[in-house]
C-alpha cells in the first residue's frame, strides 16, 4: 500500500511543473507535505532547501531578468543550477549570487551557454524524469522518495542520501531510460546504519502527537 501511495505522490509531483494556476500551487504543497515524512533531510532542512531556491531564484531574476533560463535545485544545502545562458559571464554572475545565498554550502553550476530552451524541450525534460521516477518505483531496489531526479536538455541529474546500493541501482535506472543523454551522479552515500537511523527518525518525527486525555 505504501509503493502506491508514494508512487502516486512522485508521479504527481512530477506533472505539476507542467500546470499553471492556483490548483497546482495548492496541489505542489499538499504532495511536498506528504513526500516530507520519507525523506531523509530533516524538517529543518527541507524547509532550508525550499528557502535556498526561492531566495536564489529571486537575486538571480533581480540581477539577470529574464535573459536566462535558470533552475534551482537544493538538496541538502547544496544547490545545482541548470538551464540556460548568454554567456559564460552570467554563468558566473548566478554562481555567485546562489553561492552568497544564506546556508548555501555548495553550488553545482550546470548551467549551460546558449539560448533558451523552448516550452516543448522542458515538457520533454518533465516526461523523461517521470520516466525515470516510475522505473524507479517498479525496480522496489530502494525508496525512489530518497532520490531526486532533475532532467535538463535530456541530462539526467541525480542528488540525494543514498547508500552505495541505492545509488548503484538509481544509476542503472536513469541510464537505461529512454531519451536519457547523460546521468551525472551527484548523490550523497552514507552507511546503512545511518541510512536506517535517518529512516527511523523521520518515521517518528511525521507521527502526530498523542491526544491529550484529561482525568475526570
């Protein structure tokens, strides 16, 4: 019951780039919020994340407008930059102002110098790492929640805290996916004993609180 309901949420998540509106604002937090209990970050830490990429989207629009085409994916304090732009100078300029960021620890500048990319290549990008995701959930080699999957230009990058099993079979996965030019590996191992530890901690940390019981 857990792989479909974990699948369900993935696969959602995956899609809402693609929609536009209110709904799929609404929509994004309530599966964020559901997907939060299985990773491996603590609360803490996904909501720096979440901070990270929105304050560096907005110093990054603020300085560069919308010449560029730029996403911003935080894991762990560590952000990778993809997309799009004009030149090897604003490919810098981004890296500085995420890297200036509060909390930032590491920037991943994957940002390539060229035009925009158009509408059609993104919703291709968005097709591919829902590919990926879903052949992820079908292996059952390990959690696909612990692995992020982000797709630029048919590049597929992978970040997360994985041991080295998990990471061996989330590699072969995206690999073997079709439309996939490239995996580039960025995910974080750790042990097993910390793997179990992280996974025991969040299950207990997402439980609600036991309701109070007043003596009569």
């Amino acid at each position: 019951m857990k792989k479909h309901v974990i699948a369900a949420l993935l696969l959602g998540a995956t899609a809402l780039p693609l929609l536009q509106g209110c709904v799929p604002v609404i929509a994004a937090g309530a599966t964020a919020g559901a997907l939060s209990a299985f990773d491996r970050r603590s609360l803490g830490t996904q909501t720096e994340d979440e901070t990270i990429e929105w304050k560096s989207s907005a110093r990054v629009g603020e300085k560069l407008g919308d010449k560029v085409h730029i996403n911003f994916t935080s894991f762990n304090r560590k952000v990778l930059l993809t997309g799009e732009v004009p030149s090897a100078e604003d490919k810098a300029e981004a890296e500085r102002i995420v890297s200036d960021v509060n909390n930032v620890q590491g920037v991943y500048n994957e940002l390539t110098v060229g035009p925009v990319s158009s509408f059609s290549d993104r919703s291709n990008d968005s097709y591919i790492t829902s590919k990926v995701k879903g052949r992820m959930i079908d292996s059952g080699k390990f959690n696909p929640v612990h692995v992020k999957v982000v797709t630029e230009a048919g590049v597929v990058f992978l970040l997360g805290m994985v041991t080295q099993p998990e990471a061996d079979s989330a590699i072969s996965v995206a690999r073997t996916t079709s439309g996939v030019k490239k995996v580039v590996n960025l995910l974080e191992i750790i042990t097993p004993a910390r793997a179990r530890e992280l996974d025991i901690t969040q299950s207990n940390s997402s439980k609600p609180a036991p309701a109070e019981t007043k003596t009569p």
